[in-house]
C-alpha cells in the first residue's frame, strides 16, 4: 500500500515504468490491488491471458497490459501498456517499498538495552526491548524490530532489516543486505549427542558459529543450528521460506532457494542455483551440487550431481518417478488380475485332475 498521502497520477506510474497511456493520465492512483479486487483510485496489472476477460468488468482506475493486448470490446479503465506487465509491477512495487521505508522514522529505543561495550553504526533503528549483548556490532543502516535478541560478538551488516523476535546467537555472522523474519532462531545448538552403554545421552558441546552472507533472506521461524566446530554458513543471495530447519555443519551455496518445511540434516553441502519444493527432507553427510530441482515432499538420501530433476521418497529422476506412479497406481488392478489368472489356473487344474481320474 502507498504509504499515508502518498498519490502518484497515471502519468508518473507510465513515466516510472516507461508504459504508453491509453486514457486519462492525469487520475490519481493512491493503492495497488490484485484485479479481482482493485477499486476507484487504484491500480492493477494482467500478466496472465487467463485473467484478460477480467479487463472488461475491472473496476480499477487504471490497468497494467502488455503492448500486445488486442481488445474486443471497448472499456473504461485506463491503461499503461508494457513489454512486461509483470516487471512494470515488481518495479512500481519497489518504488512504493523504497518510499515506505523512507518515511519510517529510525530511532534507537529508550526501553531496549544496549550494551555499552556494542558497536552501533550510524542510521541504525532498534526496537523496544531489544538486546544487544556485548561486543555485537551493528552496521549502518540497519534495522532492528522489537524484542530482538542479539547475543555476544554477533556481527549484522548495513542495511539489513531484522524483523520483531529474532534471536541471533552468541559468535554469529550476518552479512550486508539481509532480511530475518519473525520467530527465527540462528545459532541454537546442532543436535549433538553420543549415546551411552546405559541408553542415556551426552550432550555434544557445540562451540562453532553460523555465517549468512550478503542478499541472505530468512522467512519466519527459521532454525540455523551453529556447528560443533566450525560455520554453518549460508552463502550470498539465498533465499529461505518459512519453517525451515539447516543442521550444523551444513554449507548451503549461492542463490539456493527453498519452500517452507524444508529440512536439512547435519553435514551436507549444497552447491549454488538450486530449488527445493516444499518439505523437501535431505540427509546428513551427503553433496547436492549445482543447478538442481528437487520436488516437493522428495526425500534425498544420497549425492547429487549438476542439472538433476528429481522428484520422489527416495528421489529420483522426475520421469523415472512418473513412469514408476504410474504403475503404482495401477500395481492394485495388476494384483487382482493375477489373483485371478491364479484361481483360473487353480480351478482348471481340479477340473484337469478330475477329469483324468474319471478315466
């Protein structure tokens, strides 16, 4: 949403977006909304052919298209044609972010607690009731929600945005650029225990750290365990959905991105440009290089290599995986026609024996 009296005329959105207008430039937009629901005052956009029927009966003041829309019918809404409604969207929604964070104002908290031996950069906004621990730096520009926990020597780059109940744990790294939604812990403990001759557990101290890199963003209640020795590191331009578990040890490379509930067990390095569906399970000391698509729900109990479409429990080549449901879900008609050639078979040797011993 635009933020509080903001307005911007049609003819400042094409001029943003370098669109062509058909219509009345000079109405104000002061929202952007999906078609379905955009009303007077606002703008919306159509980059799927499915929705273009929608253009007729749209009630928005204004209407993204691309260049190449043919209409069959005359229509009311104004329009800003584009090489690429999708875009010319992303563009003027950056534009809106961009001036809705310029108005926030940045203010460090009377009620958080700073620790007089924290480094504090300049521009940086901290919440109420946010730690800073001793020793943590925090670089310009920097964002800090409300109740935030930033423990001892963790280091956060400029211009990141932490959002409220964070915790960052004593000796972790985050870089430049980052974003950490809500509820995300990053340095909880790896799960480390030796199991004992009388069926109890000792605790496995874990003493290493975790490193995000720059252009890292987090989605809510993240887990990051930190190592036993050692980083977990999560490398530059990765991108995490929510409810997303990473064990110690782990290396995740470049732009990875993952859907929600993905897991990934202790020790297993992931190469760069993959995607992981959601509640993708990864065992522990495996490899996943480069370049990868992996379905959701696929389980991953060994290595993988470059280019690899896998889908399944345990993965799979994606069509080897189709071509085997397939005959999954007809393995129950297969099962009852062989039970049937079976009894056939059966009935006809009885009738055979009797036959031949009436002879």
């Amino acid at each position: 949403m635009f933020t509080k009296n903001m307005k911007l005329s049609v003819n400042q959105l094409a001029q943003l977006i370098d669109g062509e207008i058909e219509g009345d430039g000079s109405l104000e937009i002061y929202n952007i909304n999906r078609i379905e629901d955009a009303q007077k005052g606002e703008v919306a956009f159509i980059f799927d052919s499915k929705l273009e029927k929608s253009i007729y009966t749209v009630k928005a003041t204004a209407l993204i298209v691309s260049k190449d829309l043919i209409l069959k019918q005359p229509i009311e809404v104004t329009l800003i044609r584009v090489e690429n409604p999708y875009f010319s969207f992303l563009k003027i929604l950056n534009f809106v972010d961009a001036e809705n964070k310029k108005n926030k104002k940045h203010s460090i908290s009377s009620l958080a607690y700073i620790s007089k031996d924290a480094k504090i950069g300049e521009g940086v906004s901290i919440g109420h009731y946010s730690v800073i621990n001793d020793n943590a730096i925090i670089e310009e520009q920097t964002i800090i929600g409300d109740q935030v926990y930033i423990g001892e020597n963790v280091k956060i780059g400029k211009n990141c945005l932490i959002y409220p109940q964070v915790v960052i744990l004593d000796d972790c790294v985050v870089g430049d650029n980052c974003i950490i939604h809500s509820g995300t812990v990053i340095g909880s403990d790896g799960f480390g225990f030796l199991p004992l001759q009388d069926n109890t557990y000792q605790k496995i101290p874990q003493i290493g750290n975790v490193v995000i890199e720059n252009n890292v963003e987090i989605g809510a209640n993240v887990t990051i365990d930190r190592s036993t020795v050692g980083t977990t590191r999560i490398k530059e331009g990765t991108k995490l959905d929510n409810l997303i578990h990473i064990a110690h040890n782990v290396e995740v490379g470049k732009n990875n991105a993952m859907a929600a509930q993905v897991g990934i067990a202790g020790s297993t390095k992931i190469g760069d440009n993959n995607m992981f569906g959601g509640q993708v399970g990864i065992a522990g000391h495996i490899n996943i290089k480069n370049n990868n698509q992996i379905a959701a729900q696929s389980g991953v109990a060994s290595n993988v290599g470059d280019n690899e479409l896998l889908m399944g429990s345990p993965a799979m080549d994606a069509k080897l995986f189709k071509r085997n449901f397939i005959a999954f879900k007809e393995l129950a008609d297969l099962r009852n026609k062989v039970y049937n050639l079976e009894n056939q078979i059966i009935n006809y040797l009885k009738n055979d024996k009797t036959k031949n011993s009436k002879k």
